[in-house]
C-alpha cells in the first residue's frame, strides 16, 4: 500500500465536469471531481442516490450519453495519456481490455438477445484475439468463479433465465475476463446476497493482491467500504466531500454529511431500534443548486458562511481532506 | 365481510418450474429447472415477511408467482380466501390493484418511451383512482413522499439514476392503495440514509393502512430492521421461518447461521474482529439438486442422514419452523 502511494497514480481525476442538457435546464451531475487511484488499491465512491457516481465512472471512459450528456472540464490521467483527449479509436482498445466496467443495472447492460457465455467471451475473443472456442470455454470457467452452478450449462442461457444477481454475477464474469489494470465496479453486489457477495469481492480482492489490479469501487453499502476499501471517496450533489483512508472514515468523519451517512445505516450488530435516523431533507434541485454549500439547507453545522461560499476540498491531515467550513470534530 | 384475523395471504405447497438449457441440453433431457420447491406460507394482514437466501435461490420467482405473475406449475396461493387460479381474468384484474410488486431490476420494468409521471399514473389511471385531467397532483404527492422533485414528472428513466428510477417503482406500487405489496429488493439500490427515509415510509404506510408486505432483500440489516417474521429460503425451499428476534437472536439451520455471520457491519474495528462462517463448496444448481438435504454437501454439520433424506418444514419452539435433521425428534443429537 505505502510503496503505491508513492508511485504515481495509474488514473488521476481533475476537475471532471458533466452536463445533462434537457427542456427544463442543465443538470449538473458532477462539478468538479478530482480522486486518484494507485495499483494495486481499492477506492470507494459512496453518497446519496442520484449524487452523480454512476455519471463519474461513465464519463471515465467517456461512456455518458451524448446528447444529452457532456463532459465539459477535466482530465482523466491513464498510464500518462488523457482519456478525454485520445481519439476513439485508442480509447475504444482500452475499453473493457485495460479498463473495464461493471455496470450497475446488469440487465440493462447485457444483450438480450446473445447467450451469457456468449457476451463473457466476446470481449476476449476481440482483444486477446482468442479463438471463439477458446473465448467460450474461458467464458464458462469464469461464470465458475463468480459461483454460477452448472456454468457449462448456464452459459447457454439468455439473460432474462438468470435472477437478478446471477446476471450481476454475469457482469463481473465479464468485467475480470480480461484482467484489467482498472475495474470500474458500479454496485456490483447490490443484488447479492451476503455470501454470495463475501465471496466475489474476495474474488475481486485476489486480483488486486495477485494482478495489481486497481479498483473503483461505487457502493452505497458501508459495510463492503469497511471491509474492502483502503480508501473512500465521499460525494454530494456532484462533488467529493470527503476523502480519507477507509478506517478514518468511520473512526473520526469530519464532514457533516458523511457523518449524518453513518448514523442512518442500520446495523446487524445493534439493538432493534424504533425508527433509523436518514438526513433530513432532500438533495439539491440539480438544475437551480443553492448558492453557497450544496450540503447547507440539511446541515445542522451550518454557519453563516455557509450560505454564500462553496467550501473547497481541504486538508486536514495527509489522507484526510473535507469540502466544509466547519469540521465537526471540533 | 372478511375475517380479519384470517390470513391475508396462504401459498400452499408452490411448485415453478422452468425450461432452460438450449437444445444442446434437451436432447439429455434434463431441462427442467425446479425454482421454487413447495412453498407453504402464511402472511397475516398488516404483519412484513421477510425473505432472505442465497442468490438466484427462488425469492423473485416466489414473489412474482404469489401474485400470479408467474403461473405455477403446482400448489395454490389464496389471496384473501380466494384462489387466484379460480379467478377469470377480469377478477384476476380486479384483484391486482390489491397486489403490487416493486421490481428489483427498476429499469426493465419502466416503459421507456413513458414518461416516469405517466408510468406512476398509470395504475390510478387503469383502476379509475384517478382522471386524465386530474393525476398530476396525486403523482406529485408520490414523488414526493418518496423524495422525488415535482420537477422530475416529465423526465423519462434513462434520465434517472439507478437508485432514483427505484423510488419510481415504489410510487407506482403504491398508486394503486394495494393491501399487498411484494418488495423484491425494493431498496437496494438506495444509499443509506434515502434507504433509511423509504423503510420509514414503509412502516409508517403499513401501520396507517394494514397494508402486508413480502420483503425480498438480501441486506440483512435491513430485513431485520423492518420485518416481523423472517423467512430463509434455500435452493427453492423455505429452510428457517420465525419471528425476527428469534431467528436472529437464535437461529437454527446451519444456513440461516452462515448467513448471518457473512454480515458486513459498517465499522471498520467490529468488522476485522469478527468470525465468519464460510460455507465450502459449490453453490448447487436447481437443474440437478442435490440428494436429500440441499445443503448437505456445503453443511459443516452434515450428519449421514442428511445425503438421503430430505428434511420437512417442522416446528422446533413457539412460531419457529426449521428444515433440518439436527432438530427432527429422532436424532440423537438433537437438544
Ligand atoms: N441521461 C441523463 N439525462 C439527464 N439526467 C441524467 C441522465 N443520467 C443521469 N442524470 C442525472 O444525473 C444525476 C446523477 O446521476 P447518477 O446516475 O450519476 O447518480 P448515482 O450517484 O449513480 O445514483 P444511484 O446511487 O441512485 O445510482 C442524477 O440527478 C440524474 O437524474
Ligand atoms: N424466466 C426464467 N427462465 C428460466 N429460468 C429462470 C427464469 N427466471 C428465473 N429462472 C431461474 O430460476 C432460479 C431462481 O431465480 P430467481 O430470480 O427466483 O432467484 P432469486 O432468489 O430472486 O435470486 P437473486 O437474489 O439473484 O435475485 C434461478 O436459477 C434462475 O436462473
Ligand atoms: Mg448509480
Ligand atoms: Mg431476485
């Protein structure tokens, strides 16, 4: 981990920026993100629904819907080449071979009219150039490893015969058969139940000991983040709040909103309470934010500040930094 | 009119099967996939059943099957004393507004050339609860209480995030009023604290309306939290049911216990220090289920018995039910 830290960041994120344009105004879904991501480490990207996780990894391999999408700032640093400035053509090499993604809704992202064994074995067929047959029988071996029963046999299947998370499973067959240096995984077990789950992010983990494989890890599960993540990404509204090693996250959050995040998680290990305790209140509109802090209109920190200045991401200590005017360990 | 101490709901010995394979297979003749292995299961009126176990072991197909979503191949579900397969269609219809299902892959289940406010409309539309001058309103108030902007009525799913198209589904669900709602993973794809607002609205909905749920979810936690019995399903049978205390606080199938302890809790300290029970083995298929109990290949505590025979449903304590040869009377390890 140390020795990685040091080294330069195989992705390095700058002031993304995306836009959705539509009748009603421009929604922005990520304004100004900027994280790291060494080899060998797992990151995680947590916060709310709709904060604008999914559109981050997408536009990592300038996969956002366009129009009505846009990225319109930033840089992506990848092994030395900025991935929103190289032609498609190269980036297109580097899709699915050297980075891959898992994406959230896997029955949205699988064909449905292709067999699963079919669609794991393609991306290996086109960039390891592995012959079909080859490319099928590694395609059933990694259903095996993703815990599919019978795998020979549910690779002939089509998508809609799996259940929800043996598509996820699917997906992530996909995602490693290559052995990227990168896996985007977007929620890739939120359809799994806890064994299941246990034994893929292991899976997932293996690689990153064994491979050095790097990985974005997008989960609203805290838990998995505990467990799994050496480093977390906190984000609202569009932008990163805050940033820490995983253990600091839970031993000392310093930003309200990560800390109104770990009180309404309900807990297995915790007495049976009445009622769990969310964030009051609602995100921002995207379309007409609020001046001053996104965060401000739930925060029960807030100063008057507050009202009229974005907080900028600052740092607190060497792996600690936090977009607030207050720091609510004070 | 109805006794309302009576069961809402009585599934009665499910049976569903599948065709999979390709052709490949059929010429072996083995194509049959057995999903849900003779349910039987009670929901009383205003209680939340949870239904936990391991993926693709037959949750979804038992929700979508109670409401006759899916056919069954064999076994009877009555809906407030009535058989759904006595009911012609036009009953049947009339039925389902009482019944809803909150989908797990929200996605699929959206039409995406309707707008979300239309898709939310809909059901009001069909079952007359709403006019087509007059839905707005009343879909407005949906989206809000599932924290969604007005603003948000005209967009259309692509444009919504997976957790926000998710909420859309629980406004469609409960436009309807139903009694009955099968929340298949309903909330999984929500972050916490928007998790922790739903689950609220879903107790609060249920003490203010009697309504009953079928709470499909593999989160643990959660289930714990808002269920009153929870049931544990392994490979197409229901293993474990029992009121939540019980069965968290003292549960008895080998599989309910590994479950359990695979938890992950959200601190960093709690998590390194805990044991977990990590079940061997390959995850069985239910193209060619194992003999007698299905667990028994993975099971740290098989016993002989356990390769023949297959174990039934039986009491083992005050509402707890357990499958296992550890508890049948006549075993002699048994307390
Ligand atoms: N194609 C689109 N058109 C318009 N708006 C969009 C589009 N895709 C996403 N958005 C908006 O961008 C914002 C961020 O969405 P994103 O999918 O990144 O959220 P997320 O953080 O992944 O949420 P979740 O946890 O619910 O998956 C949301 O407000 C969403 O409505
Ligand atoms: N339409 C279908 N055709 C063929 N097989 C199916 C079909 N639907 C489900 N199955 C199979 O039935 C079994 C049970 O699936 P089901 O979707 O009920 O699982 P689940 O418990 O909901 O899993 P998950 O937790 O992954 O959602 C799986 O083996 C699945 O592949
Ligand atoms: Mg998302
Ligand atoms: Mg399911």
């Amino acid at each position: 981990m140390t020795a990685a830290a040091q080294a330069p960041p195989l992705l390095q994120v700058r002031d993304l920026a995306v836009e959705f344009g539509g009748d009603g105004g421009v929604v922005k879904a990520v304004n100004g993100v900027s994280f790291d991501l060494h080899r060998g480490e797992i990151v995680a990207l947590v916060g709310e629904s709709g904060c604008g996780k999914s559109v981050t990894a997408l536009a990592l391999l300038r996969l956002v819907a366009d129009p009505p999408g846009r990225i319109t700032a930033g840089s992506i640093h990848f092994d030395g080449e900025d991935l929103l400035q190289i032609p498609l053509p190269l980036l297109r090499d580097i899709r699915g071979d050297r980075i891959a993604m898992i994406f959230q809704e896997a029955m949205n992202s699988l064909n449905p009219v292709h067999r699963i064994g079919r669609q794991i074995a393609e991306p290996l067929s086109l960039h390891r150039a592995m012959p079909m047959r080859d490319a099928l029988a590694k395609a059933v071996d990694l259903l095996r490893s993703v815990r599919i029963p019978e795998a020979l046999r549910r690779s002939r299947d089509y998508p809609h015969q799996f259940s929800g998370g043996m598509q996820q499973r699917a997906m992530i067959a996909m995602g490693m058969g290559c052995e990227p240096d990168i896996i985007i995984a977007d929620e890739p077990t939120t359809a799994l139940d806890v064994t299941i789950q246990a034994q893929l992010l292991e899976l997932l983990q293996q690689q990153v000991v064994e491979k050095q494989t790097s990985i974005l890890l997008i989960t609203h599960n805290l838990g998995i983040v505990a467990r799994y993540a050496d480093r977390v990404n906190v984000m609202y509204a569009g932008r990163i709040v805050e940033q820490a090693k995983a253990e600091d996250i839970y031993d000392r959050p310093r930003h309200p909103y990560t800390l109104g995040l770990l009180q309404s998680v309900p807990r297995i290990d915790q007495a049976i309470g009445d009622k769990l305790t969310p964030i009051e209140g609602q995100p921002p509109d995207p379309i007409n934010p609020p001046p001053g802090c996104p965060f401000r209109p739930r925060c029960r920190f807030a100063v008057t500040r507050c009202d009229e200045d974005i907080p900028p991401l600052r740092r607190l200590t060497d792996s600690q930094s936090i977009a607030c005017w207050v720091d609510v360990d004070d | 009119m109805t006794d309302p101490s009576a069961p809402l709901i009585e599934i009665d010995n499910l049976e569903v099967d599948f065709e999979v394979g390709g052709r490949l297979f059929a010429r072996a003749g083995q194509t049959k996939l057995r999903a849900v292995d003779g349910v039987s299961l009670e929901l009383r009126r205003g209680e939340t059943l949870g239904l936990v176990g391991e993926s693709g072991c037959g949750k979804s197909t038992l929700g979508r099957t109670v409401l006759h979503l899916i056919k069954p191949t064999g076994g009877q579900v009555r809906f407030d004393g009535r058989a759904l397969d006595d009911l012609d269609e036009i009953e049947l219809r009339q039925l389902r507004r009482r019944m809803q299902i909150v989908f797990q892959d929200p996605f699929s289940s959206l039409n995406p050339r309707m707008s979300v406010g239309e898709a939310v409309a809909e059901p009001m539309l069909i079952h007359g609860l709403a006019g087509k001058d007059d839905w707005r309103p009343k879909v407005a108030e949906l989206f809000d209480i599932v924290g969604l902007g007005p603003a948000m009525i005209d967009r259309y799913p692509h444009e919504f995030s997976g957790g926000q198209r998710q909420r859309v589904g629980i406004a469609r669900a409960l436009a309807a009023q139903p009694d009955f709602i099968v929340c298949d993973e309903a909330v999984s794809a929500l972050d916490v604290s928007i998790q922790a607002q739903i689950i609220n609205l879903l107790e609060e909905l249920r003490t203010r309306l009697n309504l009953t749920y079928l709470f499909i979810a593999h989160d643990l936690a959660v289930v714990r939290h808002i269920s009153d019995r929870v049931a544990v399903m392994y490979l197409g049978r229901i293993v474990e049911i029992a009121a939540k205390s019980d069965l968290f606080e003292n549960p008895l199938h080998p599989y309910t216990e590994a479950l359990l302890s695979a938890v992950p809790i959200p601190d960093r300290n709690a998590e390194i220090n805990r044991q977990r029970i990590l079940l061997p083995g390959e995850v069985p298929s239910p193209l060619s289920p194992p003999s007698g109990c299905a667990l028994h290949p993975r099971c740290p505590k098989a016993m002989a018995v356990c390769r023949d025979l297959k174990p039934a449903l039986r009491p083992h304590g005050e509402g707890h039910h357990v499958a296992c040869h550890l508890y049948s009377e006549d075993n002699p390890g048994s307390f």
